[in-house]
C-alpha cells in the first residue's frame, strides 16, 4: 500500500567540476551563520557593539567544530579504529558525526578566549548567542536529511522518512524522521529563550542555560526513538545519560545563579577601543584626576598673585615710617597699587625735604 512519506535525496554531495558541494557542509555553514547574525542584533540590542559577536565565533566554531568531531569519534570509536575500518575517516567531518555535546563543550573554550580577549564577560555573550545557536542545531540537522542518518523506528505515519541507501547496515524503508522532530523541537526551544528572556529580563548566563536544559529534554525523548548503533548503560543510550546530567547541571546553574547574581549585566561591552574594561576605567579615573590637579595648580596660582599686588601696595607705607616724622606721614589707601604708578611713590620724599627746608629756614631767622 503506498503511504505519504519524507523523500530522502539521492546523493548528498553536488560535484561543481573538480569542487565536491555537500550538504550536510551546507547545512552547518547556514546554521553559523544565522547564529551570528542573531546573535549579533541580540548583542547590540544590550548594549555591545557590532561585530563583537562575529569577532568571539572566529574562536568558537573551530573550537567548536573540534570538539564536536571528538565526541563522535570517542563514543563511537568502534566506527574509526575496529577492524576492517580505517582510522583516517575519522578526519572526514563531510561524512556526517558532530556530537553537539562535544561543540558546546568546547565551542565555549573557544568563546570564552575570545572574550578575555575583548574584556567581555562570557555569560552575557553566551545568553546573547543562545537561540542562534539553537536555530543553528535546527538548520544543521537537515544535514542528517541529506547523508540518510539518524532516523528513528520503522513506521507507517504519512511523514515517514523513506531511507534508499543500504551503506553501512541500512535496511532501505520508512521510519521516523527524528532529524525532523530535533530540528522542530530546536525551533520551539529558540523561541522558548526569546520570549523568556523578554518576559524575565534573564542575565549572567540564564538564558544560555535555559537554551540547554529546554534542548536536553527533547533530545531525551528523541534519542530513545533512534535505532543507530549507540553505546547503552543500563539499557539507556549514552547520549540519554549525557542529556539528564546536562539538564540537572543547567536547572542547577539557573537556580544559583538567580540567586547569586539576580537581574541582568548592565554594561556588556566596555567602551573606546581598549580591550580590557579595568583599562578603560583607569584611563577615566586619571583623566579626571589630571583636571583636578590642573584646577587646583590655577587656583594656587591665582592666590599667589593676588597676594604679591597686595605686598606691592604696602611697601610705600613702610619706606615712609622710617624716612618721615610721625605728623607728616599720609596713609596710602588699601587698595593695591598698579605697577604704572611707581611716579607716586617718589612723592612722599619730595614734601619731607621740603618741610624740613622750611624749618631750618626759618630757625635762622
């Protein structure tokens, strides 16, 4: 009976002359991107610059892409070094295998060197990126679409996907599109942190925690449809542990965290071009205390000169104490005396010689 079903493509990699296009390749390079640019309005919508975001994923994603490729080849080892198997395929990121645990793991390295770098804290960034990288998962595992991977149970619901490849133990049929059900649920999840971080004004790190611990429970139930090969521990996949010790890790976090540090950064992103935010409030702080020094070095040089006319001034009241008597002595005013009226200062003399002229003149008679 024919049922409804998902195609699967024929190939997943377009050959342009000599240049092999793949789309799982694609698929990852779409998801970058629109994690970056996301990210980039969320950022500068609190407060940080453009291109800061894109300056932090230049050391993210290939720490990211590293420790994504790790994962894989750690869990699933037997893929790579079992024998009949070629331990180069390991390196051929194209042929599909990025555990995501291993790329937020290590992708956080990576973003939190580039924010050191930038004086930047690494949980505001983090709760800046978060829904762009969940959007990003969503668009990434399309690619899984294209390379007939990680289906789930066989199944006849009209949305079945309809595997063709017989590689590497595929039995060709219809099964669960469990790269669908993720990537919808990596959709609803980004939404999930936008409007929380709108409603409840999340900061240091909620946000992205919420981002993980919203995902774990999703890739708890979708993982247990899956039917790949997988490594069990109490007859539980060990993607479903690694889900529930990374849930229980992020609700912890979110609790602590609101507790510790409540509300959100109020500055993410120091200002000027100096990479360190101490650096720029030194710089603040001894230009403010240059311009008070300097305020203070004028008003102490004002003082001194207001102090030297008024010394000025009395001179000619002590020259004149000592060369006349006491009758003849006239006060000079307060005021300070200018420079241009040295011509007055000669006066005083003059009317003593003559007072005592007058006297000897006068005697002789």
């Amino acid at each position: 009976m024919d049922i409804a079903y998902i195609p699967s493509p024929s190939h997943g990699v377009v050959h342009l002359g000599p240049i092999p296009l793949r789309g799982y390749a694609f698929c990852i390079i779409i998801g970058v991107f629109v994690a970056v640019w996301l990210g980039n309005k969320r950022w500068i919508a609190r407060g940080g610059r453009p291109g800061t975001v894109a300056d932090i994923a230049v050391w993210a994603v290939p720490f990211g892409l590293v420790g994504g490729r790790l994962y894989h080849v750690i869990t699933d080892y037997e893929l790579y070094f079992s024998d009949g198997r070629n331990w180069v395929d390991a390196f051929k990121v194209w042929q599909g295998g990025l555990g995501i645990w291993g790329a937020i793991a290590l992708g956080a390295v990576g973003a939190w060197i580039g924010c050191r770098r930038r004086g930047i804290p690494l949980p505001a960034w983090a709760d800046a990126l978060a829904p762009g990288i969940v959007f990003a998962q969503a668009i990434g595992r399309w690619g899984n679409w294209f390379n007939q991977e990680l289906y789930g149970k066989a199944t006849d619901v009209p949305w079945a996907l309809h595997i063709t490849s017989s590689t590497d133990g595929r039995v060709p049929g219809y099964y669960h599109p469990t790269f669908l059900y993720e990537s919808l649920w990596c959709v609803g999840v980004g939404f999930l942190v936008i409007w929380a971080d709108r409603r409840f004004t999340l900061g240091h790190g909620r946000a992205f925690a919420l981002y993980v611990a919203a995902y774990c429970v999703g890739r708890g139930w979708i993982e247990y449809m899956r039917v790949d090969d997988a490594h069990h521990i109490l007859g539980l996949r060990l993607n479903d542990w690694t889900a529930m010790v990374v849930f229980l890790l992020a609700v912890t976090y979110m609790v602590v965290s609101a507790r510790l540090r409540p509300g959100r950064e109020e500055v993410v992103e120091p200002d000027g071009d100096t990479p360190d935010g101490d650096a720029v409030d030194l710089d603040k702080k001894a230009d403010s205390k240059a311009d008070s020094k300097a305020d203070d070095e004028a008003d102490e040089t004002t003082g001194k000169k207001s102090d030297g006319k008024k010394l000025d001034g009395k001179k000619p009241d002590a020259k004149t104490d000592t060369e006349s008597d006491g009758p003849a002595q006239s006060k000079e005013p307060e005021e300070p005396a200018e420079p241009a009226d040295s011509e007055e200062l000669v006066e005083p003399e003059e009317s003593v010689e003559a007072a005592r002229g007058e006297a000897e003149s006068a005697k002789k008679v």
